[in-house]
C-alpha cells in the first residue's frame, strides 16, 4: 500500500517537471523563426521626373534597368522571397506612393535605388543611406535633390502638409520612429557598401544617415542606394554599360541575400 502511494506520488513529481522548469526555457526557442517573405524595390524617379542629368544618361532610366535586374536575380535565386516594385517602367509614382506600396503589402524590407550628380565633377563612388540626422549639415545637398521630387507632384503643398524640401528647417518635424528599424537598415547598407567595394571594386563613400523622406515612412527596415554619379564621365560610362548594370545589381543582390541569411539565422 505504502509502495503504491510513492510510485503515485513519484509519477505526480515527473509530470510536474516539464511545467516547473518550463519558466526556465529560452523564449527565443519557443518563437517562430523570422522569415524575410517580401521585398519592395523602388527605382528613383520616372516619367516626367529625369533625376540627375549625366552627359549622355538620365537617372530614372540607370535606376529602372538596374532594380528590374536586381529583382530578377532574387527571383531566381531567392524563390521563397516575393518581389514587388514601385515601377516597372517609365511611370512616376510619387514620393508618398512609393513608401506607401511597402506598408500596403507588409513588406519585410525597402530598397530606393538611385544614381548620384555632383557640382564637382571629379567626385565619384557608391554610398548607402539609412534614416537618420547624423551630418545632416554635410548631406544636405543630396536629401534636398532627392526630395525635391515632391515640387513635381500636383497638390503637393497639400499632400505633404506644408513640407518644403528645400527649408533645413522643415526637417525638424521628421519623427524618427524609423530608429525602430535603424540597425537592421545599417546592416543592410553595409552589406551593400561592401559588396560594391570588395566586389566590384568600386569606391565606396560609406554607410550614411540622411531625412529621405522615401525613408522616412516605410516600417520595415529601409535604404537608398547611390550607384555613383553621373557628372563624373567615367563613372557615367561604367553605369551606363550592361556590364555595369549587372555588376550593380549582382553587388545588390548578395548584399540583400546575405542579411537575409544574418537575419534569419538570429
């Protein structure tokens, strides 16, 4: 009798266990594990909006031919990621639009590609911005060109309530809530930067904040990506080529698999 109330009590203590030391279990293991399903590419610019002028290109076409390659190299190598686009031709969403596609369908990241242009005509290289103020001063030229799209949009005084991409003062109102997402984007764009550098042996000019306001918006992790500058001639030339559009777009692809990889694996 006595036997049989401890083999009783015995088995009430083993089923416990799970339930007692389940506290002590990691959480993470428990979560399921993150999975990057959607990507949205945003070629800069289009339509009645040229970008930057080189001597022989205009931006919105370099930045199309390179976002239609980039989503072609996820699509046949990353087939468990869907790819949406802002564009796919020579049309111009708008500036709001743009950021709005991503939210819409729940993207999991946002690239903006673009292509760069420089009083200097000397200057030359890649560089890769997150949202951010840090060395606003020193950026300024490029987020007031970039957001300056907006004076192209009917009712945009409206539509933007009062912003004016040219007034250093209308940036204070930016609400950095994007911090949210701030390392995920500056693992991004260093991913970027570096393949560009290592790969395909370009200049790199670095990892940089700047108040886009194509960046400001998105809630997922987010970049814009300069490709060089089209007032140099030589870089013009290479990003004009076929070969450079791949080259480009490859150095892009890795970039976005490989933190892919990064994320999902943490």
């Amino acid at each position: 009798m006595e036997r049989s109330k401890n083999k009783k009590i015995l088995l009430s203590l083993i089923l416990c266990i799970p339930f007692v030391f389940g506290g002590f279990i990691n959480n993470e293991t428990m979560m399921p594990k993150f999975r990057m399903k959607k990507i949205v590419l945003d070629a800069g610019h289009g339509g009645k909006d040229p970008g930057n002028i080189g001597s022989r290109s205009k931006e919105k076409d370099i930045n199309l031919a390179v976002t239609l390659l980039v989503g072609k190299y996820i699509e046949e190598n990353l087939p468990d990621v869907e790819v949406v686009y802002t564009r796919k031709d020579d049309s111009f969403p708008t500036l709001k639009e743009r950021p709005m596609i991503a939210n819409n369908n729940k993207a999991d990241l946002f690239v903006s590609i673009h292509s760069n242009s420089a009083a200097n005509k000397s200057a030359y290289g890649t560089e890769t911005f997150v949202m951010g103020t840090k060395h606003f001063e020193a950026n300024f030229d490029i987020v007031k060109r970039e957001n300056s799209v907006i004076l192209l949009e009917d009712n945009y005084k409206e539509n933007y309530e009062g912003f004016d991409p040219k007034s250093p003062e209308s940036y204070m109102t930016f609400n950095l809530l994007s911090k949210l997402h701030f390392e995920h984007s500056v693992t991004l764009a260093d991913h970027i930067e570096t393949q560009f550098r290592d790969r395909v042996g370009r200049k790199s000019r670095g990892v940089k904040q700047g108040p886009f306001y194509v960046l400001w918006t998105p809630s997922m992790p987010s970049v814009l990506v300069e490709l060089g500058f089209l007032s140099n001639t030589t870089e013009e030339k290479f990003l004009m080529s076929q070969q450079g559009k791949e080259y480009m777009a490859s150095a892009i692809y890795r970039s976005i698999r490989d933190y892919k990889e990064s994320i999902e694996a943490n």
